[in-house]
C-alpha cells in the first residue's frame, strides 16, 4: 500500500515526544526519591537493610537506561515529526500545482476547440490558425506540468514512505527497546548454555519484559545445569553479598527464581517475598473491591453471587496474609534462626513453604507436612508448632534442624468441618507428591550432603510416603509419621519409603480420626505402627497424646503430638537432630 | 446412599457435635479476655518459678497461638530458659511433685538423646487454669506454661 504524504498529524507526534520527557523527568524525580530514602535510612540494620541497599543500587542504573532508551525514542519522534510536516508541506504545494495545472488544461481545451472551429471557417485568417498553433504548445507545456507534478507527487509518496519507516525501525532499535529486534524470538533456538548466557546479561527491565516461554525454559531447567549457571554469575552468593546479575534475575523473575531448584535459599527467599508481597497486596485490593461488590449488590440472586465472591476473595486475603506473615511472627525459640521463604507458588490456592533456620547452611533440613484442612493461612501456626521440636533440640545440643513448614499442596478439606470425604483418597496426596519431592530434590541438589528429613502429621504422612517412595535419590535420613491417614498399598514397608530410618506415632485419639481415615481410606491405606517396620514412637496410650491435633485446645486435658513435654515431640527431636 | 457413606455422615455429625459442643464449653458464652489469660499465666509461670531457686530469668513477652489446631482463639506461650548445668531428673521430680500438689493432671516422659544425655520432660492440665509443660537436660531447662483460651485470634498478634 502507498504512503500518503498527507497522512498524520506532527504536532500530535510532537505531543508524544514531549510526554515522553515527561516520563523521563519522573523517573529522575523518582530516582532521587528511593536515593533519598536509603540516606534516610541510617539507622536500619540487618538483612532487609542490606537487600534495600543493593536494590536501591540497581535502580539509579536502570532509571539511566530507561532515560537513554526514551532519549533515542524522542530523537526519532522529533525526527519524523518533522519530516512529515514537511512533506506535507510540499504535497500541499504540488497538490495546488495540480489542481491549477488541471483547470488551465480545461481552459485551454475549451480554447482549442473554440480556436479550431473559427480556424476551420470560411473567413479564417493567418491569426486564427497562429492562435490555434499557440493553444497546442501551451497543451503541451500544460501536459510536461501534470507529469512533471505526478513525478514529484511519487516521489513524495516515497520519502514519506522512506519517513514512515525510519521511524519505525528507529523505535525498534535496540537504543530504545534495549534488546535487538527480534531478540526474544531467537532465544528459543539457542542452546542451554547459550539461552541462560543471554538471559544473565539482560538488563532487569528487559528481563522481565520477555516472553512467558523465557521463564518456562528458565523452570524447566535440571538443578544442576542452574547451579552451574547461578554460580556462573558470581558464586554462591549471599543474602548481603551477591553480583549484579543475580539481582537483576531475582528482581525481574521472582515467580521463576524463588520456586527454581539450584538456586541458592537465599535467593529463593528473596524472589519469593517479592511474588508473595505483591499477591498479597493485590489480594487485599481485591477483598476492599468484593465488599464494595457485596455492598452494592441488589436483588437475591446478586447477592449470593457477590457473596461467593467476597468469600472467596476472604479465603485468598486470609492466606496470604498469614504466609507473609510467617516473615515475622513470634516464635519461642532458645537461640533466634534465620528464616527463608522457600517456595511460593501463586494460585487458587496460593501455595508455599517457609523455613525457620537457613537451608544454605543448617546442617540438618526438616519438612514438615500437614494434613487435611491445611492452607497457607496456617503458615504461622506450623512454624510455631516446629519451634517447638527445634527449642527442644537447641536444649539438648544448642543446634536444630530447619524446620520447613511446608504448604505446597492443595490438602483435602477438614472432613469433620466439611463433610468433604476427598481425604479417603488419593488424589490430592499423589498430586502434592509430586511437589513435594521435587522441593525435597531442590533441597538435595544444592546440599547434597545435608541431613534432611520429613515429619508428617495426618494426611501428610500420606502425601510424603509417595513422595518419598517414588524418589530413592532423596536420601531421607528421617521420615516421621504423627496421626498417619495411613500409607498406600504401593508402599508396603517402610524400606520402600527408601528413609534411613521410619518413625511412627499413633495415640489413642479421642474420635480416632487417625484410626477413621484408615478405615475409610479407598483404597485402603495402612497403619504405619502395625507391622510396617516403622519404629514407633511412644505416645503412652492417650496419657501423653490423647487427640489427632498437633497443637491441643488449653481449656482441655487435651494434648497434642507436637505439644510441649510430650513424648512424641521428644521422639522427633530426637529423629530430626543434626 | 451406601454403607460407607451414612458411616462417614454419621461420624462427621458426631464429631461436629461433640466438638461444638467443646468449643461452647471452652468459650462458655463468657469468653476470657485476653488481659486476664495472660494474667493468670503469669501468676502460674511465677509460682512455677519460685518453686525452686534457679537464676530464672525475667518473665519473658508471650507467642501468641491458635487455642488448637484449625480453631478459633488465641492462647498466650511463655517459654523461659535456662542454659546450666542441672540434675534433670531431680528437677523434674521436684515440678512434677510440685504441680500435682496444686491439682494439675503431670503425665512425665523422658527421651534418651544418646551423646546429649537424658531429656525428661512433662505436661501439666487442669480444668480451666493454665498449662505448664517442661524439658529439662544436663544442659539447661526449658519452663512453658501456656495460657488459657481467650477472645481473639494469633492475628491480633502479627505486627
């Protein structure tokens, strides 16, 4: 198709050019801001400092890029703004040119007929036919003028075209967009090595800005292969110390860094933070909208629906919350731990799992895995609830495992609140299986040495002895069952669970929902106390343990697996020692 | 509907009573407030304290924590430690003796840790009152004594 020289408007070109250094000008006031606040920042020590700092670092270098990018951008608008105005301004000119060109043609058409009518006359003189002769030459001078104008008219189309497409390749050039053209696309024909190379030299902006399939392959890569690659960028790293390029992946691809195995823990937990703030800030956004929705709504029909809405949007609010929280609640530990967000994985439902004490460096690393009703809006209660064992052995020999209380599967619904009997099968625990051996392996392929172990409450027990049994290379030294729901029949032992060691506890619980989820388990599941080759764990009949709950109820002679002074919270200590 | 089935719905009925009905016992109607949970187990933590003549150290800021698992209320921990050299099983005698005196339900229990010696250990219940529970070890001593149940939820709690 022709360009139209007299396509466009240049102010409206000019416009955008100036809201471009708009933007640039912002992003300078913004710069100073976030500068501003890390000198106001003097008295804030400590981890969250120290990420602050080197985030604060990438940002000044960043904001310059974008600036430069958006010069290169207004250079080009500013360019074409101008070309097109004079472009036209000359189709202007030639338009009129034509269009007198044209009405003398007419005029002279009419003369000529005129003229050859009286030349052509009995009474015609020398004058008529010089008249005559005249009219021709100026037909063709007009005639030389319309081609001449039809020249200068293509040729106009063409430099608007020539305009058209510099300004089209000068926004596209990697000045502005800070990537070559094309880039992306070529990303998927490279190599590994040469894929995660380019990944690790792209700015943060543009890393983020890359497609979905770029953090695919980046999730999709074996753990060793991301170990090479991570250490490759500068070491190891640590929370305070780590290379430019490791930010700028944890900043851009926090949804792919925090849950990618061979990444460093420290890592993983920064990346998920970052994934874990924003969907918590978006979940309450959403809660104060569904209210509003609730509020509004009119007649039955759209209440119910907007009731839904608002509790579903409650539910999403209230496990966020809790997850994050997990950053800061209370814990009564002997000696403080560090803590890691170790996974978080954003969907319906939200899921995730957090560390009390440091998987880059403990000596010992336990999961522990709840069972029916759990969610991430008990995040805080099952770290607490593993305090208790980690207290416990900081008393005996002053270390403790990193206890890690795991979340990372869709549990079946509390079939004594809701009536939901999808804990008597095996869906959700073969689905949260899969999971969470793939954590455990991300814990193995980054410490291939560290004592790691698995502590299992309930349905949990079902959903680890899966995990466990499906994977040899794990190398559990411990697996603890509390309350089990029971093992599947493809586990028949406790050798084929491939843990070092079993244990296994089961109280007298009041209700036995234990010995209930057993029974009723389709198909059936085992009792891992009863001649599964598990080492039981005492609990005294009910005089220590008396109900299915970790934590029991105070108001009651209640107590729980986990409760402190127990036998069973003893027994796993123990298990669970570095 | 099958065997299994009215098996399942039966149970859930009962259970969802009988734990209604825990959970109206345990609220009461007149639930306790947290100020004077946290009171009570502070008077419980201390009398614990004086029992016996330790370097105890001062009576720490509670964790604030779910009632139970999945239930609603929050119950205030106070863990206090002490990291000396002691005569476990003595002490343990000595607090045993000491909170059934006062009427709480002791249940012991002891773990041999092999290389770190032995852990011996205890929970204390009673009818509306605190909790007590311990861990003592050649290394030191660990004293929780757990509130009541009171209005709230470990939320409240979160910075």
């Amino acid at each position: 198709m022709a360009a139209d020289p007299l396509a466009g408007d240049p102010g409206a070109i000019t416009g955008l050019s100036s809201a471009l250094a708009d933007h640039q000008d912002d992003i300078r006031t913004g710069t100073h801001h976030v500068a501003s606040a890390l000198h106001d920042a003097d008295g804030w020590e400590g981890a969250s400092k120290d990420r602050f700092t080197t985030t604060v670092g990438t940002i000044a270098p960043a904001a310059q890029r974008i600036i430069s990018r958006l010069d290169a951008a207004i250079e080009v608008l500013d360019t074409y703004a101008e070309a097109v105005r004079q472009i036209q301004d000359e189709a202007e000119r030639i338009q009129a040119a034509q269009l007198t060109n044209a009405v003398d043609s007419i005029t002279n058409a009419v003369s000529m007929g005129s003229a050859q009518s009286t030349a052509a006359g009995s009474d015609a003189t020398e004058a008529d036919d010089r008249r005559v002769d005249r009219l021709q030459t100026d037909a063709g001078d007009l005639a030389a003028a319309a081609k001449r104008l039809d020249a200068e008219w293509d040729a106009l189309v063409e430099r608007r075209a020539a305009a058209d497409r510099a300004a089209a390749a000068g926004l596209t050039e990697s000045e502005v967009l800070g990537v070559a053209v094309g880039y992306a696309g070529t990303l998927a024909a490279m190599s590994d090595a040469d894929f995660l190379r380019a990944v690790a030299g792209m700015p943060p902006e543009v890393l983020a800005a890359q497609d979905q399939a770029v953090a695919d392959r980046i999730a999709g890569m074996p753990p060793e292969v991301v170990q090479a690659w991570w250490d490759g960028l500068g070491g190891r790293g640590t929370a305070g110390e780590h290379s430019a390029a490791q930010d700028a992946l944890i900043t851009a691809l926090p949804a792919v860094i925090g849950n990618l195995n061979g990444v460093p823990y420290w890592a993983r937990d920064q990346a998920n933070r970052l994934s874990a703030q924003r969907a918590y800030v978006q979940a309450a956004e959403a809660l104060v909208a569904a209210q509003e929705t609730y509020g509004k709504a009119v007649g039955r029909a759209a209440q119910a629906v907007a009731q839904r809405a608002l509790i579903a949007a409650q539910e999403r609010y209230n496990q966020l919350n809790n997850f994050v929280a997990g950053a800061r609640t209370d814990l009564n530990l002997r000696y403080p731990l560090p803590r890691q967000m170790v996974a978080f994985r954003d969907g319906e439902p939200p899921l995730g799992a957090f560390s009390v004490g440091d998987l880059d460096s403990a000596s010992s690393v336990t999961f522990l895995v709840p069972g029916m009703g759990s969610s991430l809006a008990d995040t805080t209660q099952y770290m607490r609830t593993g305090s208790t064992v980690q207290q416990s052995q900081q008393q005996m020999s002053g270390d403790a495992s990193a206890y890690v209380t795991w979340l990372g599967y869709e549990a079946p619904p509390d079939f004594v609140a809701t009536g939901d009997t999808a804990v008597f099968h095996e869906d959700s625990a073969r689905a949260g299986a899969s999971t969470l051996a793939a954590d455990l392996a991300g814990v193995r392929a980054t410490r291939p040495d560290v004592q790691l172990n698995v502590v299992a409450h309930s349905y949990g027990s079902t959903t680890a002895a899966i995990a466990l049994a499906d994977d040899a290379a794990l190398r559990i030294h411990s697996f603890v069952t509390l309350g089990s729901a029971g093992i599947p029949s493809f586990v028949p032992d406790a050798a084929a669970t491939h843990a070092a060691h079993m244990y296994a506890a089961q109280a007298d619980e009041k209700w036995g929902i234990a010995a209930f989820g057993r029974t009723f388990s389709d198909p059936h599941r085992a009792d891992p106390t009863q001649g599964f080759g598990a080492t039981e764990l005492q609990t005294d009949g009910s005089k220590t343990v008396n109900v299915h709950d970790l934590a029991a109820d105070p108001e009651s002679r209640n107590v729980g697996y986990l409760d402190s002074g127990t036998k069973t919270l003893l027994g796993t200590a123990k298990a669970t020692m570095p | 509907m099958n065997n299994l089935s009215k098996s399942l719905l039966g149970f859930v009925a009962v259970v969802g009573l009988l734990t209604t009905a825990t959970a109206c016992r345990s609220n009461g109607g007149n639930e306790m407030q947290p100020d004077e949970a946290k009171q009570n187990a502070v008077a419980f933590l201390r009398e614990t304290m004086d029992h016996e003549p330790l370097a105890w150290p001062e009576v720490p800021e509670p964790v604030a924590t779910r009632c139970a698992d999945g239930g609603d209320g929050v119950r205030f921990q106070y863990l206090v430690t002490i990291d000396q050299k002691t005569d476990p099983k003595e002490l343990a005698t000595s607090f045993e003796e000491f909170w059934r005196a006062k009427g709480l339900d002791v249940q012991p229990s002891q773990e041999d840790f092999g290389k770190y010696g032995v852990a011996y250990s205890a929970t204390a219940r009673a009818d509306g009152k605190p909790w007590g529970s311990f861990q003592f070890s050649e290394r030191g001593i660990s004293l929780y004594v757990d509130s009541q149940c009171a209005e709230g939820s470990p939320d409240d709690y979160e910075d």
